[in-house]
C-alpha cells in the first residue's frame, strides 16, 4: 500500500507498508478490541518505549515514539505507562519483550519498533503486543523519504487504535484553518493547513485577500474557501493544494459563500445571494453548470451533503428563526430539525452518518452540540462566550471547532481566538496549538 503523494500534505514522496512476520489472522485481531465506550472511561494502558536504532536511526526512532505516544494520549482513549517505570531497554524490547517486566509496570498493550536510515529513506519496524496473553498483534514495517517521520508516526498511531479499538484512527490527517492575526477592526486572516496536532503548519495565502470557512475535498487535494478583498463581493474560490492555482467557481451576481464539496468530488454546494434573498445552489465541477436548490425570501447558508450523497442539511430563517433543515439533495422536501433553545447555524454531518453537529447561539452564550438527522437526540457537548464551525474527524469520533475567549493582548483586539477538540461524547476538551489565532477549522479524510 502506498498513501497518496502531495507536497503540502508532507514530505514529497510517498510511505510504503509492508507487513513483518507473526502477524495474527484477522479473527484474533478482532478478539483483542477493547469497547470505546469503556475506554473513556477507563484509557488504555499502554507502554510506548523508544524505538531502537542506531546512528540518526535512533534519534528518529525516539522521536516516533514520542508522537505515537503524543497522539494516543491526547485521544483521552489510552494511558500512556510513564517510562521512568520501563524495566526492560528499549533495544531488548525490540528484538523479544520480556512480558512480565511490562506486566509488572501496568501495561496492556506494548508497542516496539526500530528505525534504521536507507540512504535518503527511513525503514521504520513497529510491532504492537498484547501484554497478558503474550501474543502479537501487528507487525508492520513503514518505508519513506526521512522528512516524512512525522507520517510515519501518524500511521503507527492509526494502525494502534484501529487494533485496540476496532474502530479507523483519525491522526494521519490534516486540518486547513483561517489563521488570523492584527486587530479586531483590521484582522488579517491567511488560508493555513497543519497537522491534526498542530505540527507542520503552513501558511497557504498571504493575506491580500481575506479567507474564511475552508473545505477538503474528498480527495484532500484541494480547498473550497471564501475570499473578499475590501469592497469586493465575496467569491467562493478553489484552491489547489500542489500546485497552489485558485479558481473563482461560478458565475454570480451577488456574492457565494459557504461552500462544500460533494462526497464523489463532482460538485460543490454553495449559497449566493440575490437581491437580500440566499439560496443554495450546485455546481458541477467539470461543466461548471449552477443549478439552483432552493428558493424563496429568506437566508438559505451553509449546505452540507449526508455522507451518501442522498441529502443535504444547511440553516435557514424561513420560518422566521434561524434554524436548521433537511432536505433531499435535489432540493425537495425540506424539513426542519432543530427545536432548542435559541437559533442554529454551521450544520457538518458525521462522516459517519449517524450525527449532525452545529453551533447553537443564543441567550447571550454559545454552544457546540449534535444531533440526528432527523432532530432527535440532540446534546450540548461545550459551551461558552462565543464558539462555532465545527468539523468532523474522518472517523466520527471526534469534533474540532474554534472558541474565542477575552483577551488582554491588545495584539488581539481584546479576544483570541484558538482551536479545540472534544470528543462527541462531550469529554476530552482541548486546545489544538497555532502559530496564530485560529478560526473555521476543517479536517481532511484520513491520507492513507
């Protein structure tokens, strides 16, 4: 298997995998699953020693599993064991583990590797060990250009919670965001992309032009945002991420925003305004035909697609709030969904299509919640001063959104605005680190 290869989703080059001797049948990967549920409450006991190595390999092999450990710890899911209780050496538990020494300290689950530099390429041997029946689950071997280490770590930590969880990892993965710096009154707001962890951040635009609510395409190859300069009506532009060519999409009179792909990357959903009326439209892609969705007085914003492309949820204030609505993806049949307390915006269905998430205001507060997508069932996962634009994890299970919070920093104008992660079972809230203020977060499917 190879991962797909672009220059800004890392290193050139692609990360080959290879699977290693003893490996297990797939029957007895699944008897190692630990239910989610249970892992909430009660995280995973796991020892992440350094991988061995030897020269430069050793430093690499350090610093995976450093990230390894970074990423399971801060799903909230695992309990990385402290290494100043290791007893067995790294280079010992590399070659055979000694069970009882990793028994005796807690651990679960053992994870083992080595990495050993190949002329211009990284060889790195990870192997993943269930502690109390002794056996092996995974053994794996993960070749790529050195600067793509940081990959390679991101992909052990997938296969990991994968084999321990039976459920995709979601840490070989991207996030573009509206970084933004200066003055409230005078905001300067860059296309940026990073890591999911806040690593290899990039600044994709220069600021000339100001950036808002960016989307992946499925393919993670390219980003639908908006952009406005000054006076200028805001336009929904493309923007591909190789090559770094923008194209304004569409022919409109007034001004497009919000836009999203469709889940087979034909098309993308957007409203444009006429006249004080916004409706949704679509437009394909290769023809670059519009085809008007909705109609009527009233605001229509921020469509989203069901996972299957079959439906399409986006807010509206034409029953005279602003709340939220289901329709079919050619337009008909329109129902309402939200009945809380107070108006509904930003609607992201799960990639999973059993939730819906948006951002309730009102009452002087914010809220980020989900629900189904018929309405029913809906929870408050974090509230606060103002908070909004939450994205889906590409397994579910997690949500990002950005918080602003008052600040004291006159750079700030008096507020900052930062990303944060949570869980959709509403635990496990945390702050995703920027170079910048951060605003419109969107996460890209998983790159492997």
């Amino acid at each position: 298997m190879t991962t797909r290869r672009s220059l800004l989703l890392g290193a050139a080059g692609a990360v080959t995998v290879s699977g290693l001797a003893g490996a297990p049948d797939a029957a007895f990967a699944q008897g190692a699953v630990i239910d989610i549920t249970r892992a909430r409450t009660n995280p995973i006991p796991i020892a992440i020693p350094d991988f061995a190595g030897a020269g430069d390999g050793q430093r690499y092999g350090r610093d995976i599993a450093r990230v390894v450990q970074d990423n399971l710890r801060n799903s909230g899911l695992f309990r990385p064991v402290a290494r100043q209780a290791f007893i067995q050496t790294p280079e010992a538990a590399a070659q055979t583990p000694r069970f009882q020494d990793w028994r005796v300290i807690g651990a679960q689950a053992l994870a083992t590797g080595r990495a050993d530099l190949q002329g211009g390429n990284l060889r790195v041997e990870f192997r993943l060990w269930d502690v109390l029946p002794e056996n092996q689950l995974q053994g794996t071997a993960f070749t790529a250009p050195i600067g793509n280490w940081r990959r390679i770590a991101h992909l052990i930590s997938d296969v990991i919670y994968e084999r321990l969880l039976g459920e995709k990892g979601y840490f070989d993965t991207r996030v573009v965001y509206i970084a933004e710096s200066g003055p409230r009154d005078r905001r300067l707001r860059r296309l940026a992309i990073m890591d999911q962890d806040g690593e290899n951040n990039a600044f994709l635009t220069d600021g000339r032009e100001a950036a808002l609510t960016p989307r992946f395409h499925p393919a993670a190859d390219r980003v639908a945002f908006m952009s406005y300069q000054n006076r200028q009506q805001p336009r929904v532009v493309l923007f591909d991420l190789n090559t770094r060519n923008q194209q304004v999409l569409g022919n409109f009179p007034g001004m497009t925003l919000s836009p999203r792909f469709s889940p087979d990357g034909r098309s993308v959903v957007l409203s444009a305004t006429r006249g004080g009326d916004a409706n949704i439209f679509v437009v394909d892609l290769a023809s670059r035909r519009e085809r008007q969705l909705t109609s009527g007085g009233g605001l229509d914003v921020s469509p989203c697609y069901s996972p299957d492309g079959t439906q399409i949820v986006f807010n509206s204030d034409r029953g005279g709030d602003q709340q939220l609505y289901v329709m079919d993806a050619n337009g008909g049949g329109a129902k309402r969904i939200s009945f809380g307390r107070g108006r509904y915006a930003t609607p992201v269905w799960s990639p999973r299509g059993d939730l819906i998430a948006f951002t309730r205001f009102g009452g002087g507060g914010f809220a980020i919640g989900v629900m189904r997508p018929d309405g029913s069932g809906e929870r408050i996962l974090s509230e606060g001063w103002q908070m909004e634009a939450p994205t889906f994890a590409p397994n579910g299970r997690v949500l990002m959104f950005y918080r602003e919070t008052r600040a004291t920093d006159a750079r700030g104008g008096g507020y900052s605005a930062k990303l944060v992660s949570i869980d959709i079972a509403g635990f496990n809230e945390r702050p995703i680190p920027t170079p910048t203020d951060a605003t419109d977060p969107t996460w890209s499917p998983l790159l492997s």
